[in-house]
C-alpha cells in the first residue's frame, strides 16, 4: 500500500471502527453528504438513506472482527466477520471510494438469506 | 501493493478471469489440493467440494466485472460484478491465502437470497 493509499484504508477503518463499536454517529462522519451506496436491496443516495440503512444494522451488531482491509489512494476494501442479534455468523465485504477523507461511494456485500431466514423464523412464533 | 503482494493478487486474478471466461480447469490450477473455503453455505474442505461449490456458478456466468482488486505478500482480495443465468446482478467478494501460487484458503460472501427466489419462482412455473 502506498502512504496516500494508507488514508483511504485509515478513513475505511476509522468508520468501520466507529460502527462496529456501536457510535454509529462518529461513523456518520466519515460519509459524505452525497454518498452513493450499491448494497444488495439497491442503491441508496445520501447521507440520510445510508443511515436508515446502515444505522439499524449497526444496533444488532455484537461484534466483528476484521478479515481483510486493503486500499490505495482512493479506493479501499475491508472484510470482516460481524456476530448480530437474529443471524451469529454474517459477514461482510466493502469496496469504499473515499474523498478529502470522506466515504463518497460504497459497493457492499452480505448475505441476505440467513436474515431473510431469521424474520420468518419470527414471524413464525 | 508491494512486489511480493503483486504475487497473490496475480494469483487470484488468475484464477479469477480463468473462471469467469468459462475456463474452470484452468481455474482449478490455481486452488491448493487442501483449500479451505469458507462459502455462505458453510465451509468446503479440499479442492474436489471446491470444484463442486465453484464449478456449477462458473457455468451459469454470463460475465464478470472486476470492481477492484488488491494484496500483500499472502492474501488477494477481490470484488466482482457477475451477470449470471439466475441473477442478473450477483457480484461478489473473495479474501484469498495464496501459499507458492495456489489459493489454500477463501473466504467468499456474495448474496444467496436472489439465488434462492429464483429457485424457487423457477419451482413455480
């Protein structure tokens, strides 16, 4: 990884941190106001969208630990293992564009299917 | 990326454009006898239960796009676009242990939920 590289990956690292350790709001503010965000339901567009998204996910969050996280001057990609509430095994994976120290755009993948499997579970009780 | 890292990530671009242009034996030279892959569904164990997880999503590809790659001296990761049979939009991400040139271990997340609703619309018909 090259220096510049290294502050796209510490912008990525600082957020995931912040989210993972339940302060979702100094995660905030690692994402810009006009953040894009590609995550397997669709796109999200702004700052406020990716909250409603990411916020509540970050409530059920027990922990995480991180697999992988690389980057170079814009880009960086992270992965880590996360424990939640209703699914114990839920990783995921993020491929992060980061400008002036901000997260502009966010391509993010999970498994849907063991959340999807959990609600019914509920629903079913 | 240093000049060791450039090694993995050939190694797992390797493997990864061999797969997904349709060339899986190819592929499979590149995967350790004894890879471990951690998949959605659980773990695979040794290169024939890879083949067997892998083989049957490289053949339903109809393309794929690279949305970035990197590594270190021992592990690649890598995030892709796929266009398949059953999911026109099903990219996923790959966290490769390269040891002397083989892949012994991956961790892979991609969304099985759209998979599984087109089993199960296919069901259906």
């Amino acid at each position: 990884m090259t220096e510049n590289g290294s502050t796209a990956l510490a912008t990525a690292l600082a957020y995931y941190r912040a989210w993972s350790s339940h302060d979702f709001e100094l995660a905030m503010t690692y994402v810009a106001e006009d953040i894009v965000c590609q995550a397997p339901a669709g796109q999200l567009v702004g700052a406020q969208a990716f909250r409603e998204f990411m916020g509540p996910f970050a409530q059920i969050v027990n922990g995480t630990t991180l697999i992988g996280g690389f980057g170079d001057e814009r880009i960086a990609m992270l992965m880590y293992d996360a424990d939640t509430v209703p699914v114990r095994d839920a990783p995921g994976a993020e491929c992060l564009t980061v400008v002036d120290g901000k997260i502009s755009h966010m391509r993010i993948i999970f498994d849907r299917l063991p959340f999807a499997a959990a609600r019914e579970a509920e629903a079913a009780e």
